[in-house]
C-alpha cells in the first residue's frame, strides 16, 4: 500500500492510495461517515483499469480531518480484532 496526500486543509484531507480496493475505502468511508464531527466522507476509484483509490473527508468545525482519520481507524482496529476473538472463539467452541 502507497498513500500520497493529494491535499491537507484544515478541514478537508485528500488522500491517494495505492493498493488497495473498495473493501478498505467502504469501510473506512463507512466508519468516518458515522462520526460525530464528520460533514462529508467518501471514496473513488477514479479508473478501474488503475491501482489508486481517492478517499476524501470533511469535516466540521473543532475536528480536525487527520484526527477523525485516525478515530476511524483505531475504530476499525477495535472491531476487527473483537471480529478476530470472536471467530477465535466460535471456531475453538466448534471443535472436538
């Protein structure tokens, strides 16, 4: 995975990743989407012939565009390893 800032404002942020597809870009879209602070979250893939994804948030006022970025992705960290333990422990539960 690549990711370039295409443009850094105080409340907007533009990013360019390379790498990676629409399962990262909807959930991270996703998670962003559903915060507090957050006006506009989405993702683009501008050319499905090409390896890049645009993912683009705004936000308001008194909430900083990296800092609901990083919200979002200690959230999804949070989740998937909840996810992880759980299938962790269905799977055990299953056996035997």
């Amino acid at each position: 995975m690549e990711v370039r800032v295409l443009s850094n404002k105080e409340r907007e942020l533009e990013l360019e990743v390379r790498g990676e597809s629409h399962t990262l870009g909807n959930l991270l879209a996703k998670e962003l989407q559903s915060m507090e602070g957050v006006e506009l979250a989405y993702y683009e893939i501008p050319h499905p012939l090409q390896d890049r994804m645009i993912i683009y948030i705004k936000t308001r006022e008194g909430l900083s565009p990296l800092e609901a970025l990083n919200r979002a992705l200690s959230s999804l960290e949070e989740t998937l390893d909840r996810l992880e333990g759980d299938l962790s422990k269905a799977l055990g539960e299953g056996e035997g």
